[in-house]
C-alpha cells in the first residue's frame, strides 16, 4: 500500500477548515446546475415538438402536426432556442471561468468540485466537517464521485438531447436512420444519461441524508472553526487528509479546449435542430402563397357546359399526333413570332395572316364579336372589311379546325413542345400561344359569317359547331389551365356567333332555347362558387389529392395542381423535409401518372412536373439559406429537395 493509500484510509484530522469557496472562485459556486436546469428546459422545449414533427409520419397532404397553428410551432421552437442558446453561453462562460481559475493554480478537480456545488456544502464533504465527519474516507470519495458524475451525466442527457436530434436529422436525411431511429438515436443515450445520473444523485443524496441527520443529533449546529490562512496554502498542507486532494493543476489549457469543444457541439447539434425549426414554417407559408385557386376558370368551364350539345362526333381513327401537331400550326399563321427553343415548330407554316389588318377589323378584344359578325349580312360592311372577312373564310389553315373538332384525343405536348424538355425547363415554364389560338377562333366566326351571307346556312352552322368542338378538345384534353380557359373562350365564341346566327336565319325557338341554356349554365356555375365557403390552406391541400385523380375536374386544373403539390411536397411538413416522400405518395403518384397520362407527350409533361420548380436536371444552390440548408438536409440540390426549392425562390 502506498503512502498516499494510506492517508487516505486513515481518518481524517481536524486541522483548521479551508474556507469554501476557494478565493477567486465565488460566481463560480453551482453555476453548472443553472446549466443544467437551463439545458433541459431548453433541450426539452425546442426537440420534443421537433421529433413529434418528425418522427411521427403525417399523411403526404399534411402540413404537420400543427397544422394551420404552424406560427404556435414556430415560436415554441424559438423560445426553446433561445434558453438553450443561453444554457450554452452560460457553459461556455463556466469553461472560460474555469480555465482562468487553472491559470490561478487551482486544481481541476477543485474547479469541478465548486462548479458542482449547488448545495454549498462540498468544503465540509471534502474536508470530512460537520455532518460529513461519520463518514470515513470511502465513503466521502464516494459522495464526492457521485456528485461530479452525477451532475455529468445529468448535463449530458440535457445537451445529447440537441445534438443527438441534430445529428439524427443529419443522417436521416442521408438515408442512414429511420423515424424511428431518430426516437432512438436521440431519446436513448439521453433517458441513459439522465436516468444514470439521476441514480447517482439520489444514491449519494441518501447517504448524505442519512449522515446529516446522525450528526444533528449529535451535535446540533455546531460551526467548525474559521481559517486563517489562504485557502490554497492551507490546502497543500492539509494534503491527503483532503478527500482526492486538490487535482492536477495547470489544467487551463484542457479547460479551454472543452470550451471549444462545447462550440462545436453547439454548431453540431444545435444548428441542425434550429435550422429545421426555422424550416417548419416553409411549408405553411409557401402552400398559402404557392397553392392558387382557379375557382374563375371553373366558373368559366361550368357556365359553358351547356354548349357541348353542339360538339361534333368523335374520330377515334384521329392521330393524337396528328391533332397536337395541328394545334400547333394554328398558333403560327400569319407572321405570328417564331417558336422560342422550347417550342416546336409548326409542321405546315401559312404565310399569309388571317385578316389583312387584325388591329383594325375585327376587333379581337370585343367581347361581342363573334354575335357582330354573324349579325349582320356581308353587304352591310365596307369593301375592306368584307375583303378581310373572305381572306379568313377561304384561308388554308381553316384545314385545321376540321381535324381539330373530330378528334377524340390531341397529344398538345408532343405537337407544342420540344421533347425532351430541356433541363432548365420547368412546368410553370411552359404558356400556350394564348392570342394566336383566339386569332384563329375569330377568323373561323368570320368564316361561318361569309358562308350564311353566301345562302350555305348549313354549312355555317357546321363551321361553327367544328368551332365550338375544338374549344371544347381543349377544356377536355388541355393540359395547362391556359389550355382549358383558350377552349372556353372558343367554344363561347361559337355559342355567341352559333346564337347570332339562329335569330339571323329567323329560327328565333333555337337562338332562344340557346340563349336561356347558356345564362342558366352561367348562372348556377356562379351560385355554385358563390356558395362555396374559403378554405383553410390545410383543407385544400388535403382535397388536392382526390381532385388531381378525379376524372371530373378540368384536365389543366389536375396537372397544374399536381405540379404545385409536387413542388410543395419537399417542404410540406417537417417529416417530408427529412426522410422524403414515403410509400403513400408514391402510390399517389403512381396512380396519378395512370391517370394524367394518356398520350405520349404527357409522359415527358408528367416528369417535368415532377421535377418541381428546379427542372429535370438540378440546380446549383445559390444563396447562404439555401447552402445552408443543404448542410443539414444534405440536399446537395437534388430535385425534389426543400433546400432546391428554397433555392429557385431567391
């Protein structure tokens, strides 16, 4: 046995007491416990309401588990922040303190003993005084022990709680840990350490208990003698009569190391915990500023249903193709401007516009027009317009309305766009020929308008039903609500002119029977959108799923919804942002690509879509939130990706 070993098993003398606490060391005195306090209010505050958020999955639709109280989550997760910013500022200052006490020549294990000491009694415990001296020299190293790790393990839980979830995140969103993972990864090694803890605190609680109430009955109140001399000179001749003794000294370096230490696992842990509690906002407020209501053009479609009566019979022998690719030379007749890069050329070009002066007849912005034109006999117009009306009657391009109103299907990506979309290209890229198309549905009226003035009255019927078909081939088969509002709008154009021309050939029960189908269509596709009552964001995007399957919603409705959603889905709820669309949203996707898609073009369109606001082929991250992000979510701007998102909104 050594020397020192056998110090230590003696008991302990009563030479006069060093104070407590050490000199110099006073605001040091049990500032760990504020810590801890601090750590676990914050810890539990800012993760709890994280890991429910994320670990527990919530339907692809949902935005979390706050819902529309989004703003609620938020600031908890701030106010945790915020403590646990201050828990961390305060240990880092203990450190720094620490650390300058170990310059002073303080020991390590002094330092500790005081940073502990919340009860304000460890001078008597080291020392073996007052109700500690029925304790022999074990026993005190066991209390002593007890303590220090104790509190340890207690800190640990409190900070493992934050780092844990923050490297959880980390991982997971690298596809290394499940949900259920994060629960264990991060509330395992933390209920460990505080249960660990715990047992040790009360263990040599109990002890201390049991102790203090034999020397009160002892010796009452009895106060131990007053040093005299410095504390740390008294300490070096104490020796090991000191439980432990005083530590090795010149420590400060190690102390300073840990508080360099404690800054990265802030960084580690807390900036990846506080960066997703920032985040869980993205997707409320991008779903309320992203998520458009088309209640106008629904309107419009509704209130024009009343026409299709009129449509004429299908051709199913009738090329999609074909039918795309007709489509398309309508947009380009006359000196339309040529098709940028993502646009395809028209297969047949017509030189010659379809009116010699469209700004200056017909007027293309009056809303009565079509009725105009068939109102009235050829003879009542001036010669140049008469000309204008015969120029668009017999021009070439007519060829096309004559496909277009019997097809059953028109494959308008294929016929419109450049296949495969560039990888820049997006879905909300992509904009339809809107003032060509209504060109081409005026010179159809004017058309129908000769051919009446010329005694073919059935022929002009005819022309004008094959206008109002074509509208309605794009309501049914547009794929982007422009698609759908240009059919509206040509399928109206042949109601108005269809209308005009029954009271023109004196067949007033028709033009009447018309007139009173289509306001009374009107009307109940209004009262039916005046009835509907606002709805909350979290309302809407749940019914998206079902509206974008459903087959009676408009087609351009559906892909614009799908495309919204899909760009939203990153970022929608916490869960989302980590671990990506699950199994459900797949098989919602699935199912909505076998409904969407039906001719070869909208296979290109659907992935485009799903490609989100970036593109098929990435974007580089720009911006330092984004960058940002992309560190815990390791992103890397992968399509699909929140920090992508973020990105292409900057």
């Amino acid at each position: 046995m050594s020397n020192s070993d056998a110090k230590r098993s003696t008991p302990l003398t009563s030479p006069p007491p060093l104070s407590w606490p050490p000199p110099g060391l006073e605001r040091l005195q049990g500032s760990l416990w504020r810590v801890i306090v601090l750590g676990w209010i914050g810890s539990l505050v800012l993760v709890l309401p994280l890991l429910w958020a994320l670990a527990v999955e919530q339907p692809f639709y949902s935005l979390g588990p706050f819902e529309d109280n989004w703003r609620l989550g938020l600031g908890i997760a701030v106010l945790g922040a915020i403590i646990v910013v201050v828990a961390f500022g305060i240990f880092f200052g203990i450190l720094r303190s620490a650390a300058d006490a170990a310059d002073m020549g303080y020991g390590a294990l002094t330092i500790l003993e005081v940073a502990n000491d919340s009860r304000h009694d460890t001078g008597f415990l080291i020392q073996g005084k007052r109700h500690f001296s029925s304790l022999d020299a074990e026993r005190l190293i066991g209390v002593v022990h007890a303590r220090l790790r104790g509190a340890a393990l207690v800190l640990a839980g409190a900070l493992w709680l934050v780092v844990g979830f923050g490297l959880a995140i980390v991982l997971a969103a690298r596809g290394f840990v499940t949900p259920s993972g994060i629960w264990l990864m991060t509330c395992g090694p933390t209920g460990l350490m505080a249960a660990g803890g715990i047992f040790l605190l009360v263990q040599q609680n109990s002890t201390v208990r049991t102790a203090r109430n034999g020397w009160d009955a002892q010796e009452g109140s009895d106060r131990v003698r007053a040093e005299s001399v410095a504390w740390k000179d008294r300490l070096e001749e104490a020796g090991d009569a000191v439980v432990l003794g005083a530590g090795r000294t010149e420590e400060g370096g190690r102390f300073r190391t840990g508080a360099f230490a404690l800054v990265a696992l802030f960084v580690v842990g807390f900036v990846p915990t506080m960066t997703i509690s920032v985040t869980t906002a993205i997707g409320p407020l991008l779903a309320e500023i992203a998520v458009p209501s088309f209640q106008p053009v629904q309107e419009a479609a509704g209130g024009a249903e009343s026409l299709r009566r009129y449509r004429l019979a299908q051709d199913p022998n009738i090329n999609p193709e074909d039918a795309g690719a007709a489509l398309q030379n309508l947009a380009f007749v006359g000196d339309a401007p040529g098709p940028e890069t993502t646009e395809r050329r028209p297969a047949t070009t017509y030189a010659q516009r379809w009116f010699p002066d469209p700004d200056y007849f017909p007027d293309p912005f009056s809303e009565t027009v079509a009725s105009d034109l068939l109102s009235r006999p050829l003879s009542d117009f001036n010669p140049a317009e008469q000309a204008a009306l015969r120029q668009a009657a017999t021009h070439p391009a007519q060829a096309e309305f004559e496909l277009l109103a019997r097809a059953a299907l028109v494959d308008v990506v294929s016929g419109r766009w450049v296949l495969p979309f560039p990888d820049s290209t997006t879905f909300q890229d992509l904009w339809p020929r809107f003032p060509e198309l209504r060109a081409a549905g005026l010179a159809r009226v004017a058309k129908a308008a000769v051919e009446v003035s010329d005694g073919q009255a059935a022929e002009a019927e005819a022309t004008l039903q094959e206008l109002i078909s074509t509208g309605f081939l794009l309501i049914d088969q547009g794929p982007t609500l422009l698609d759908n509002l240009m059919g509206v709008i040509l399928a109206n154009m042949g109601g108005d002119a269809l209308e005009a021309f029954y009271r023109r050939t004196d067949d007033a029960t028709r033009a009447d029977e018309l007139s009173w189908a289509r306001t009374a269509a009107l009307s109940a596709a209004r009262k039916a959108r005046a009835g509907l009552i606002p709805e909350d964001i979290h309302s809407l995007l749940q019914g998206i799923p079902d509206l974008v399957e459903g087959e009676d919603a408009l087609r351009g409705l559906r892909w614009e919804y799908f495309s919204t959603f899909n760009t939203l889905a990153p970022c929608i709820n916490l869960h989302k942002m980590v671990f990506g669309p699950d199994r459900t949203y797949e098989e919602w996707r699935e199912r909505v690509r076998d409904a969407l898609v039906r001719v070869r073009g909208e296979r290109d369109l659907f992935a485009l879509a799903e490609s989100g606001v970036v593109g098929s082929g990435g974007q580089e991250l720009q911006g330092f939130f984004p960058r940002f992000l992309s560190l815990t979510l390791g992103s890397g701007g992968a399509p699909g990706s929140c920090a992508s998102l973020i990105a292409s909104l900057q």
